[in-house]
C-alpha cells in the first residue's frame, strides 16, 4: 500500500478523460439524487466518484467520500475523497475545480494529492516531507502586512475583515484555494459557514500544512478532521499567525 501517488494520479486521470468532455455542460449539472449531506448529487458527481469506486473497492480501504459517504470496510487505512471539488464551477463552465484525495493509516494522515484538471498542476503533501506542485517545493508566502489576499467564505460575519487586507477572491472550489495557499498565491483561506466537509478539505489541509500553513477550526485551534463525509467545520488557514489573529479578533466583533 505504499504507491499512493500512482493510485491517486491514476484516479485523476481516469476522471479527466470521462468528466473533461462534460465541462460546462447541461448535462454535467443534472441532478441525478442527494448525497449523505443532503446536497444534491450532480451527473458529473456521479461519474467521477464510479470511477474513485471502481478503483478503490479492490484495495478493501475505508472510504469516505462525498456522495456515497463513509464506508467502514475495517482497514486501518482511510481514504477521504472529494472527487470533483467545485463541481458548481465544473457544470457552469467556471474552471476552477479539482480532484481532491488524502489518505490517512489509522488517524495519522500519509499522502495528500490535489488535481487541477483545467491547469493540470499536481499538488502533493507528504507528512514530514513537504508540499510539492508538480515534483517541486512549495512554501507559504510570507505575507505583507494590508497588503493580504484571502479567499474569505462568509454569510456576513466577519465582514469587516475585507477592509482590514487588500484582496478577497471566493473561488468556488476550496481545494484549490488550499493548494493555492500552499504554493503562496493566497494569504489565507476561511470559510465560517460552518459548511465544508472533509472531504472538500482533507487534502488542503494536509498539504496546506506540509507548505508551513497554519489550519484552525472556527476557534483559532488545531483543526482536526472528522473522518465522517457529513461532519460540517468551519475552517481558517493562513500563512502567518498575525493574520489568524487579525481574524479571530474580526470574528469576535458584534
Ligand atoms: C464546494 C466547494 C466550495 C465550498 C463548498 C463545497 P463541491 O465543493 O469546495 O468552495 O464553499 O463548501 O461544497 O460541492 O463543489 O464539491
Ligand atoms: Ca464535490
């Protein structure tokens, strides 16, 4: 069980040459059920996550993924997968959308790949390596103080944030905004809605922290993931503590 890249790189694509011809269409959008969540399960939802299936079923690993939820097969290894993170974006022709795979042994995670189908950049986090996009380094930005660019997912808490940094974009696929993060394009990530799930997350995360990010939870402490696909969190990763702080203060505002 030691090829996670060529499984999870082998699942990307896979995924690619079967949802890349539906991209921004009609048909990738249709609503096809509900998944575990209550969220409604789109085409192009149902034929990348068959693939993920198809290919993990014979590995006899625990899978949680967003559609179908968690199945427990009672293997210490546990693969949380959000097939097509942004699928919005997918279907509307928007493209800003990945694939997004973590796996862990027991609760200790052990590799994390991000796919951009649309750029074609691999984002990978090895715990205790570091994070990589396509086979090189990466490292969070030291960020300039006024000067910051988040992606900041609110209902209207925390608004006063967005005259505190210079730049907000809300991108619409969180795992790509994670990666970006990552490889020092954002200065942070947040989203306070209490609405991501592992699945959308897992990866970032991991990678996230392997490129020097710190992730908390909605609090400012150590996010820790649930290994269940309809646990919602809130989330707020940056790349430096000032700017975390800067937030929670923010956040603490009537
Ligand atoms: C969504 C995206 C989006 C986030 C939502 C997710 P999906 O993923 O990651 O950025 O705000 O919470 O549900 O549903 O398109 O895979
Ligand atoms: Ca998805």
């Amino acid at each position: 069980m030691e090829e996670w890249n060529e499984i999870a790189l082998g699942m990307a694509k896979e995924i690619e040459r079967h949802v890349m011809p539906l991209f921004g269409t009609a048909k990738a959008g249709q609503t096809v059920g509900r998944n575990v969540s209550g969220d409604v399960t789109k085409f192009v939802d149902k034929v990348a996550e068959d693939i993920i299936l198809g290919y993990l079923s014979p590995l006899n690993v625990n899978i949680v993924s967003e559609e179908v939820g968690n199945i427990d097969r009672g293997s210490e290894y546990t693969a949380i997968i959000d097939p097509i993170d942004g699928s919005y974006n997918f279907a509307a022709g928007i493209p800003v959308f990945a694939f997004s795979f973590a796996v862990f042994k027991q609760k200790k995670p052990l590799y994390a790949m991000i796919y951009e189908f649309v750029a074609k950049n691999v984002y990978e986090g090895i715990p205790g390596e570091g994070a990589y996009m396509n086979g090189h380094l990466i490292r969070v930005r030291k960020p300039v103080r006024g000067k910051e660019a988040l992606s900041f997912y609110t209902r209207g808490r925390g608004y006063g944030l967005i005259r505190k940094v210079k730049r907000v974009r809300v991108l619409g696929a969180v795992a790509v905004e994670l990666a970006y993060l990552a490889k020092g394009a954002l200065d942070g990530v947040l989203d306070i809605r209490n609405y991501v799930r592992p699945t959308d997350i897992a990866a970032g995360v991991i990678i996230a922290r392997e490129a020097g990010a710190i992730v908390a939870d909605g609090e400012g402490n150590e996010l820790k993931l649930d290994f269940d696909a309809t646990k919602k969190t809130n989330i707020i990763a940056v790349n430096e503590r000032y700017l975390l702080d800067l937030i929670l203060e923010e956040l603490r505002r009537k």
